[in-house]
C-alpha cells in the first residue's frame, strides 16, 4: 500500500473547516484534493491537465498552462518534484509536514474572496504524494482574470497623470488587501491585474498568508518595498512613487509622527533593495530623491 504523507490529515481538517457548498472532494487514482462544482467532470483527470492549453510558464520543478476550456480560460499550474535527489528529499519532508500547496492557495484565495478582495477563482487543487522515488505532483487550476497586468500597464504608459492613477490605485489595494489581514507573498506589479475601474486584483498566491501578530509591520513594508522596487525600473526618468506611498497611507487613523517615521523607514528599506537589484540585475536602477 501507497505511503501517505502527514500533511494529509492537515487536509482532511482544512476540508473541514472551510467546506463550501460549491466545492466538492475529488479522487482520481492517488490523487486528492479539492474541485469546484460543475468542473468535476472536466477536470477530472489529472493525466490530460499538463497537455491541455499552451506553456507561458515553464521552470525545473512547475509549469503554467493557459487552456480555453470549454467552461472557460483557466491557468493550470502543475508542480513536480525538482531534479536532484537532495531537493527531492526536502520537498518530500516538507510535504509530510504542510498540507499541499495546491490546497493552501485554494485556501488562501477562498479566504480573499470571502474578505470580497479580488483574486483568481481557484477551480481544482490536487496532490499525489509517493515515498517510491519521492515523487510528489501537484495541480492547481483558477480561472483567468480577463484584466491586463499592471506592470504592463505601467510600462507601457506615457502619461503622468495615467501613471499616477495607476500607482494610486496599487496603493489603495494593497492597503484593503493589508486592512482585511492578509500580507501577498510576492506583492510586485507583474503579479496583480488591474480593470477599468482601477480595482487590483491578486494573482500568484502561493505565498499570500494571514497577517502575523507580531510582524505585520514588517510584513506590511516588505510588501510596499517589493511593489515598489519592482515599479519603479518601469516608470519613465524622473518619476517617483509618492502617489503609491499618499495612497497607501491616504485613511491611515495613526499620528502623523508614526506614519513620518514609517515611511522613512520603508524610503530606507526600498533604497536597499534597489541597490541589492541593481547587483542581482547588473544595470543602474533609479536613486531615490
């Protein structure tokens, strides 16, 4: 008999603690997981997922698909065990130790919609787990947000006051997503859709967790940092990123000397980061005034 990993149990409780009357449990051969009603019979089986659509995604241990499903566009992102037998042994670990990735966004993205934040709807989370060659597979599949991404929209804007509105608007959700008590793991533009009406909506929430109670300040920064690092190469010479930091801070009920001393504590944080891009990169990037 098939070795189950620990983690399992972790997802018999999330089933059970965050059951949702349109999601229902899916089983396919040694896969588990969690799929939307009325996509069970088209996402079925897990061996046709990683064919279906085209590549835009493709790294040593995941693959990101886009499928124009007959229920609609999806992103199906398939997670497989790395290379070496070093990795293959750590992920392993991990696994038997964390309920799967695939289930932790679907958890994370459930709780964003229910706090009414803006992110892909997840569809199917599924995982199979073997101690045999310490294989481990995984499929999460969301439904496409029909937006264009932000750091698009940044990139290819050459209007101030275009530039402006949109860097507002960044500010502004990611404060909501902050004041409903969730930190985005890698908060950057390339990472966020934006619609007509200037709404952010989240993308890429592997990493996305509640608000610690000890570190939210930090983790607040570093999510203003990681924004903000990354707009700021796209912006045109000269450009600053203070509609971003006036938005952020716009309903912010603190003392003004709490909020001065933050934000020149985020100004000193971003200007690190910049520098450490810079090396990561190997080009200038812009100095902050």
């Amino acid at each position: 008999m098939q070795e189950l990993p620990g983690s399992i149990l972790l997802f018999y409780l999330m089933i059970e603690q965050f059951e949702h009357p349109d999601w229902l449990y899916y089983r396919h051969d040694n896969w588990r997981g969690i799929v939307r009603q009325g996509w069970e019979e088209l996402l079925g089986d897990p061996g046709s997922l990683g064919k279906q659509g085209q590549s835009v995604n493709d790294k040593p241990d995941r693959m990101v698909r886009r499928w124009e499903s007959p229920l609609g566009n999806v992103y199906i992102k398939h997670i497989y065990s790395p290379n070496s037998f070093s990795e293959r042994l750590l992920t392993y670990a991990k696994n038997r130790l964390r309920p799967p990735r695939s289930l932790q966004v679907w958890h994370i993205s459930e709780a964003l919609l229910e706090e009414g934040l803006r992110c892909p709807k997840p569809l199917l989370g599924a995982f199979n787990y073997s101690l045999f060659g310490l294989d481990s597979e995984e499929f999460l599949v969301s439904a496409e947000i029909a937006h264009p991404l932000l750091n698009k929209r940044l990139n290819n804007s050459s209007s101030a006051a275009e530039i402006a509105e949109l860097l507002a608007a960044a500010g502004k959700g990611i404060r909501l997503l902050h004041d409903k008590g969730f930190v985005h793991g890698d908060c950057l533009p390339g990472n966020m859709c934006i619609d007509p009406e200037n709404n952010l909506y989240f993308l890429d929430n592997d990493r996305t967790a509640r608000l610690s109670l000890l570190g939210a300040r930090r983790e607040r920064l570093r999510n203003l940092v990681q924004f903000a690092s990354r707009a700021l190469p796209l912006l045109p010479d000269n450009t600053t990123i203070d509609d971003f930091v006036q938005a952020y801070y716009l309903q912010d009920q603190r003392r003004n000397a709490i909020i001065e001393k933050e934000q020149q504590e985020f100004m000193r944080m971003l200007e690190l980061r910049l520098r450490q891009l810079e090396r990561e990169i190997g080009r200038k990037l812009p100095t902050l005034k």
